[in-house]
C-alpha cells in the first residue's frame, strides 16, 4: 500500500507534489489545509484523511478532527498536528507518528515508533525545502520517504 503524506499546504498546492502524490493509494494531510480547494485537489488523487491544524479555521478544514488514529495492514498509525502536543505514549501501541506544523521533514525511528513529517508542502518557510512524504506500507512493516520538491 502506498500512501501519501502531505502537510502544511497553508491554502497552495503545488503541482509539483500533485505529481508525487499521484499513484497514491490514500493520501494523508497532517493540518493547516487552509483552503478548500487543497482537499479538492488531493481528492482527485486519492481518498484523503485529513486532520485540522492551527490555520484551520474556515472551510471544511475547521471541521476536521484534531488527531486520527488509522490502522493499515495492521499497523496502527497516530495523526496529530504538532508532535509537541502529543499526550499518549507511542511505544507498543503505534507503529507511527505522523505530524506536520514545524515546516521540518522528518522521518526517524525511536525503538518501534516511525515519527514523520512530511512538512513544507505550502508557501517556503524560511530556507526549509518543499517537500512531501510516501509511506509504502505491508504487513512487515512501514517505510518512509521524504521527497523534496524541484520548486
């Protein structure tokens, strides 16, 4: 299974990580969509789970939930905004932690937990990258990639 992450879109989505994410199985959104249209245009892709973050206050982004818990070929994934805000213990019981907001890619193993963040996605921030994420997930186990943008 291949799924897309994305995050921090901030109301742009780029053609560019359309591209990447084309192929997607299912693409997850980590927060702060902003516009309509960045879920508009991520479901002509794929199914999207998105979740809300802290620009997501008009539109369907509002209604979003604040965290998802997911599970994919047994795997159990947690989905919240800021990794800062986390309030559970991932170890033995997800396999991933996926969160956007600092506008810095991550994707480090601690023990059994894969924390990851596709972020930057949206308008640059400061000399970050543009980057979106791939998880290709089977019943052995996840794989993360972060994937910069040619912008």
């Amino acid at each position: 299974m291949q799924i897309g992450v994305i995050a921090d879109t901030h109301s742009k989505i780029r053609p560019e990580a359309l591209e990447v994410l084309r192929g997607s199985d299912l693409i997850l959104h980590a927060g702060d969509v902003g516009r309509d249209e960045v879920l508009d245009a991520l479901e002509a892709i794929a199914p999207v789970v998105a979740i809300r973050g802290n620009i997501d206050k008009t539109g369907r982004a509002a209604t979003l939930p604040d965290v998802q818990e997911l599970d994919f070929l047994g795997h159990a994934f947690y989905m919240l905004h800021d990794v800062k805000t986390l309030d559970v213990d991932p170890q033995g019981r997800y396999r991933l932690v996926i969160a956007g907001h600092s506008h810095k890619p991550r994707n480090e193993w601690i023990r059994d937990v894969l924390y990851f963040n596709p972020d930057g996605s949206g308008p640059r921030r400061f000399t970050l990258p543009i980057t979106v994420g791939r998880l290709q997930v089977s019943e052995d186990g996840v794989v993360g990639e972060i994937i910069e943008l040619p912008v």
